[in-house]
C-alpha cells in the first residue's frame, strides 16, 4: 500500500494474484479482494489458491474468504476470473469476470461451455 504520494505504508499478505479491489463501508473499511487460481500448469491442481474473494480490515487481517478450495468452475459461489467487484447498500456483492478469457488457462482440454460466452460475466452474491 501507498500513500497519494507514493509512499510505501503497508503490505498485505497471503494473497494468490490479486486483482480487484472494493473498498467497502465507512470509517472501519474492510476490503473485498479478488483473486486469481494457479496460472500454470505445474500449480493448476494446487488447491486453495483461487479463484476466489478475500475480505480483509483495513491493515490487511483476513475476515472471511469465499470460494478457491475446490479451484474454479461456474457453479454458484465459485468463480473463473474475479476482476470486478462491487458492493451495493444491502451487502450483496457484484463480481464482474473475464472467464472467457480464462477458461482455457483453468481447463485447457475441455471445450468453453455456450453459457460462458453470453451470461457468466457478473454473478451476484446475496447476503443472508
């Protein structure tokens, strides 16, 4: 983390690729982080790297995690690429994913299912 001057404050860790980033709440912010699976193959099997969300307080402490253990896929409360990610008034969480991009780095040798290329590009998360 760095200031608005550029300046090294603090690090995060234990994070598998990071690349989104919600902000939510008001003076006691947690973060909502999301995260990338293995890229490789020698790592694709590997479980608990992601794809998944970290929601982390403000210096970094993890709160909770959603998805990752079993690796990606598009059933509900899994995820491909979450690069998107919103939260709206009630809690409910918005993730935005580039999976059509990512299919073939996450199963190279099964065909993109139809579904992927026209609706699993935002999935919604309800809080309960």
């Amino acid at each position: 983390m760095f200031d608005g001057n550029g300046k090294y404050e603090t690090q995060w860790n234990n994070l598998h690729r990071p690349c989104a980033l919600c902000r939510c709440g008001g003076k006691q912010a947690n973060f909502i982080i999301g995260e990338l699976g293995p890229g490789l193959a020698v790592n694709r099997k590997v479980p608990n790297l992601g794809p998944r969300l970290s929601i982390v307080d403000a210096k970094g402490n993890r709160i909770a995690r959603l998805g990752g253990e079993n690796g990606p896929g598009l059933e509900a409360g899994k995820f491909l690429a979450p690069h998107g990610i919103a939260m709206d008034s009630r809690g409910d969480i918005y993730i935005g994913e580039v999976g059509v991009t990512d299919w073939k780095t996450s199963f190279p040798d099964t065909p993109m299912p139809p579904e992927l290329r026209v609706s699993r590009c935002l999935q919604k998360l309800e809080k309960i």
